[in-house]
C-alpha cells in the first residue's frame, strides 16, 4: 500500500478564539502542507485532539481535509475509540466521503486483551473496504499490539499496515522481522522515525511535519533511499524540534508553536491546555535557533 508510505502529518486542528472550528486556517495549513510535497494526510488523530471533536466536527474537519486536497495526496483519516461499534459507525461515515484509508487507534482505558484487540480490529475491518492502519501507543492508550497480534491481524486482507508508537526499538524491530514485506510499519515517533526506517520501515505519521513538512520530508525520503548521510545530518538539525514538541502533553506544545510561527491562533480544547510559561520559552528557544519564528508574539 504504497500510498501510505514515506511522510505523513499528523494533522493538528485549529480552532478559534470561541472554540469553533477554524475552516481556513484548515484550508490553509492543508495546502501549506501539500505544497511542501508531504505523501500523506491524517486528519482527526490524537493530534488533531479528535477525542474533543463532535462527530460532526470530525467529519467536517475530513471533508475539508479532502475538499482541499483535491486528490492530490491520500487521506488516512483517524477513527478509534473504546466502543467497537461506534468505531464502526464512524469509519461507515468516512467511507462515504471518500477517504483513502481509517488510521485506527487502540482502545484507551478499557485495556483490552491481546484477543480483544484482535476481534476488535477484525471488526472494523469486516465493516468496511477501506485499508485500516492500526495505531499502536502504549504510553497513552495503557494498551499495546503486541508482535504476535500484529502478525494475526497482518492476515486480515485490508488490514495493510501498523503506526508503531511503543517506544520499544526492539518490539519494532521484532515486528519488522515477521509482518510481510507488503505491510507497512509506519513510525508514530518523530525522534525514532530515522531507526525504524533503518529497519525496514516505510516511513512515519508525524508530528513536528505539522511545523516542518518540506524538511522533515527530505530527511524521510532520504532513509528510505539509503542516504543515512543525508538523514542525519537533519536528524541532528532538528532533534530538538522533535523533542520540544513533547515538552509537554501533545498537541500543546506544537499548536504553540505553530502559533508562534503565524500558522494558527493559540487555541486548544480542554483537557488540553497551552504549556507553562517556562515550556513556552524553550519553545520559543528551539524555534528562534532555527529561524522559523513568525516574529509577532502570541
């Protein structure tokens, strides 16, 4: 499933100052984002604070995802959850727009098993003639696929690929050594996106590319071509981009920082909150060091 390999940006989702759904600067983080050659979009994930989205919102926020997209990149657009069949009835709602494919994170909270994760992936997948992209990420879901799973689930024909966020190099290592060559392990982790490709990766489904899509694309396209040269010298450039990000709980620090860089207004939906005033300042440190800051203060 090539069209999901290479960069994809996890899409953040602007908001205005009444919380409302800011549409152009949707529009416009969208087109900054093509124009800059990224491969993929993924509307709607954690990153988009989708669990704070309405159902209608989230839909909008798809439609104009695609609406300014115009066919030109895919559209890997989130749907998960821990109720199987509301999962269910979003993807349904996707698949009449017309997305290219559902990015699927694990049940948070209700920590299923291995088996429940199994049937419940089976599930969806049954539901639908849409690829499906699980998204594994322990360190906020509580859950994780482990490699045995994503094997079995590996079988399930539209079950195409794995966003590996665990933080174990050796898990995805493990996972690499058993999924067929034709599933795609995708990156959830900016910082590991370079060793996961070194692994046999196919890319990744990033965050600080909502920032830098041109040049964390370049560093991308350079692993997957063999050019390690290339792709460390940017791995080094922008490490600490990729770090900061987390200063604090994503998508605050990024959202400010993309304010800091005039791409949206400083607006996130509770419980997500803007970072500490000390978090804000390294922030505004790491983005000065690299000249992307807008020059108007927020």
């Amino acid at each position: 499933m090539t069209q999901f390999t290479g960069c994809g940006t996890a899409l953040v989702t602007p908001f205005r100052s009444d919380q409302s759904l800011d549409e152009r600067a949707l529009r416009s983080l969208v087109e900054r984002q093509i124009e800059a050659e990224i491969d993929f979009l993924c509307p709607c994930g954690t990153t988009g604070e989708s669990p704070t989205l309405s159902h209608e919102e989230h839909l909008r926020v798809v439609e104009i995802t695609m609406e300014q997209a115009r066919g030109r990149v895919p559209v890997l657009a989130g749907a998960g959850g821990y109720d199987t069949h509301k999962v269910i009835e979003s993807v349904t709602a996707l698949e009449r727009l017309g997305v290219s494919g559902i990015l699927s994170v694990t049940p948070y909270y209700n920590k299923p098993t291995q088996e429940g994760l199994y049937q419940h992936y089976r599930a969806i997948a049954e539901s639908t003639a849409l690829p499906i992209v699980l998204y594994s990420v322990q360190p906020r879901t509580a859950v994780n696929i482990e490699p045995a799973t994503v094997l079995r689930l590996a079988e399930v024909p539209n079950i195409v690929g794995l966003k590996e966020a665990s933080g174990s190099i050796s898990q995805m290592g493990s996972i690499l050594a058993r999924v067929p060559e034709s599933f795609v392990v995708l990156s959830g982790d900016d910082a590991v996106a370079l060793p996961l490709i070194a692994l046999g990766g196919r890319g990744v489904i990033s965050v600080v590319s909502n920032q830098i899509p041109a040049e964390f694309g370049a560093l991308v396209r350079a692993a997957m071509q063999g050019n390690f040269q290339r792709a460390r010298e940017l791995q080094r450039k922008y490490q600490a981009l990729m770090e900061i990000n987390f200063v604090e709980t994503s998508p605050g620090p990024v959202k400010f920082a993309m304010a800091r860089m005039g791409l949206l207004e400083p607006v996130w939906r509770l419980p997500i909150v803007a970072p500490q005033p000390a978090s804000q300042q390294k922030i505004e440190g790491v983005l000065e060091s690299l000249g992307l800051l807008a020059g108007v203060r927020v």
